[in-house]
C-alpha cells in the first residue's frame, strides 16, 4: 500500500511539473539598454531536437551561442567564450530581462527582444538625408586623454556599416541607420556593448561613443581617403638595455613555463598578450589558431599570455580552457596576470608598458625580441586585416630567415 501510494504521489508530481515555455525560433530583434540609448542587434534561435542554439549577428559577422538554457518561463544564453549571459523571462513574443557580465555584477544592463523585428534602429528603408560613407581621420577623446582613430562607413540608402580603428584594437562590427541627420551605429558581442551617434557639422563629423553602463567619450574629425593611424611597430617596446623577456608563468595545469624551456629553443616564438574577456584577442586567436596549425612545423610557436578578470588561478584557467576548445585553438597558454595594464607590465618588466590586450611580440630563434605589434586591426576592418596579414606573414618569415 506504502509502495503504491508512494508511486502515485510522483506521478502526480511528475504530471504537475510544469513543462517549459516554448521558445520561437527564427529572427528576435535584441535590445540592451544602455546610458538612456537603445543598443539594437539581431538574435537568431535555432532548435534541433529538444536542443536550442542561438546567433547574435552585427554586420558581417555571426557568433554562434551554443549553451541556452531553458527552465520553467526562463532562458538562459551563455555568451560565446565570455563570463557573461543573457537572463530572461519569455513573454511570448517577447523576452524581458537582462544582459550579465558574471565577474561583475554591477555591470549588468536591461535586455529586451521581440520576435520577428529584424530592422536595427528604424523600420523605414526610405532614403537618407545625409551620406556618412567614406574614410575619416579621427580622435576619440576619454577623460581628457585623446586618441587617433580611423573610422570606416559605408552606407547604402540608410543602412549604414562601418568599424573603427584605434591603437588598441578596432571596434569591430557595427552596423545602424542614419536617422534624419544623425549617423546611429551599435554592436553587441557578448562582451562588447556600443553605440556611437554622429552628425555633421560643416566639413566636420562630430559624435558620443557609449560603451557599457558609464563609459563616454567624445569623436571627431574629417573625411580623409589618406587616413592614417600611428605604427603599431612603435607603440610598445623594449626599455633600454634589454633585449629579452625572461617570465616563468603557470600553465592551465599549473606547470611553470619559461622562454628558455627546451621546447622553445632555436624557434621563433609569437606570444600573444590576450584576455578571453577580450573581444579584440578573440579575432586574434581565430587568426592564430589556424595559422598556427598549417605553421607549426615550420619551426615556430606560439604561446598566449592570458591577463584574466580575477586573480584566482581556478578561475582564469577555466575561463582560457573553455576558450581553446570552443576556438579549437592547438597552442600554449599561461596565467600571466589580471586585466590592469598597469599590474600586467609589471609582470613582463622589460616592456615600456602593456598598451593594449591584445599585443603581439615576436621573438627570434636567438632568443631575442624582434617586433612588437600593439593591438590587432581584425576582419571588420576590411583591408587594413589584409594588410595586419601580409605583415605578420612578412615578420615571421624573416624571423626564420635568420641564423643564430
């Protein structure tokens, strides 16, 4: 009787488990608010199975989500090879809720999305009343401290894409709308969260870069089909005196690595100084990792140095272990150090400083360093990623020209 009663009880409770919220598939317009704007991009949910995968899509590029989670009324997106994830309630067709960077809770911003909507900004395809295309010579300016940019729009009726280089990186995929006279443009990576709006004022582009929940700054400049940015050779490099790095960095095992471990000697080494929080050191190493498979045998190697968002060892090394296999990325990664660039130069003391995450070094078969490229120009800039390609092709070759 015990046993019976006993079985009748689950099936009651099994029966009354509430199944989840079905979830739509197909073209969701994504939304986080941010500094009072609204930061538009496309989401797109697939099911396979009992399965669901999701894309977030800016411009030219689709980053495949492949951990959703669904519980009750609620999903839950994991951001790609980010600490960070969408949070939300499905309303039909609707999901309110939020954008979180699991590391920093104060960070987290309001998400909505509605199902079906694939414009960005405005619905209407009528024509512009302005014409932002062109090349532009820039300066960004943060906290009183200005910086060159290069800035890149091409629009077709008022569809606009675009990017933005700066010394540290580029700003990589954005796409909008021009609005009467006003240029809109957002991106939504995962980690990265921008919006930039721009108008003309004479011969002059004037605009506001939002990034996240605080950070503003102010753009400006002109068109310039010779726009130049500084040499990313020159950025950073060796104090006086030294000629090496000399650093003994845990692996993901714990294993200290050294540049004079057996497995380095008479190669050329590219380390590469990189976060996984680091959207910019994403497109390096989806440059990297194939590179490195069809090059390795060819006398070379590579080694990430990876400055994560905490210090704690478990925690960064989970972090760069997820990364490598969702990348399929084949080479080497240490602990190096937390995300401060200040506290990461302490750590590699022959440098002048740490400028930027990502920095390439280039190291020759005697040991010493020959190149240091600052920042990386990735695929959303178009010709100047062909350009970063040919010259990095060009520095590793002529490290394995040279004799010891």
């Amino acid at each position: 009787m015990r046993i019976f009663t006993f079985l009748a009880l689950a099936s009651i409770l099994i029966t009354c488990s509430p199944k989840p919220t079905e979830l739509k598939t197909g073209v969701w317009r994504g939304v986080v608010e941010m500094q009072g704007h609204q930061l538009p991009f496309r989401l797109e949910i697939q099911k396979t199975g009992d399965s669901y995968t999701a894309s977030v899509v800016n411009a030219g590029e689709k980053i495949s989500l492949d951990e959703m989670f669904l519980t009750g009324d609620s999903v839950r997106i994991v951001m790609h090879i980010f600490d960070s994830e969408i949070r939300a309630k499905i309303e039909g067709d609707k999901l309110v809720g939020s954008f979180v960077k699991n590391y920093d809770l104060t960070a987290t911003l309001p998400f909505v999305a509605t199902y079906g909507d694939t414009y960005r900004f405005v619905k209407s395809e009528e024509t512009a009343a302005v014409d932002f295309s062109g090349t532009y010579q820039l300066t960004f300016n943060t906290i009183g401290k200005p910086y060159p940019s290069v800035g890149i729009i091409k629009q077709t009726g008022n569809s606009v894409e675009g990017t933005f280089l700066t010394p540290t990186g580029d700003y990589r995929y954005l796409q909008g709308n021009v609005v009467g006279n006003e240029l809109l443009l957002s991106t939504f990576d995962g980690n990265h969260s921008f919006v930039f709006t721009a108008h003309f004022e004479g011969d002059s582009i004037k605009g506001n870069f939002y990034s996240g929940k605080k950070s503003l700054e102010d753009w400006k400049g002109v068109r310039n089909e010779h726009a130049v940015m500084p040499d990313a050779e020159s950025l950073t490099y060796l104090k006086e005196g030294y000629k090496t790095l000399d650093f003994s960095f845990p692996d993901l095992t714990g294993k200290n690595v050294s540049l004079n471990d057996e497995r380095f000697k008479n190669k050329v080494v590219i380390l590469q100084i990189f976060g996984t929080w680091c959207p910019n050191c994403m497109d390096e190493t989806k440059f990297l990792a194939p590179w490195y498979d069809a090059n390795k045998d060819r006398g070379v190697e590579i080694l990430g140095l990876a400055y994560e968002r905490k210090p704690d060892f478990a925690y960064a090394s989970n972090r760069v272990a997820i990364m490598k296999k969702k990348l399929n990325v084949n080479y080497d990664f240490v602990i190096a150090g937390v995300n401060d660039k200040e506290k990461a130069a302490e750590t590699l003391p022959a440098l002048n400083h740490v400028l930027s995450f990502p920095t390439t070094i280039f190291i020759g078969k005697d040991g010493n360093v020959k190149h240091i490229h600052t920042g990386f120009t990735g695929p959303g800039t178009g010709i100047y990623y062909d350009q970063f390609k040919d010259r990095f092709n060009q520095i590793v070759n002529a490290c394995l020209a040279e004799t010891k």
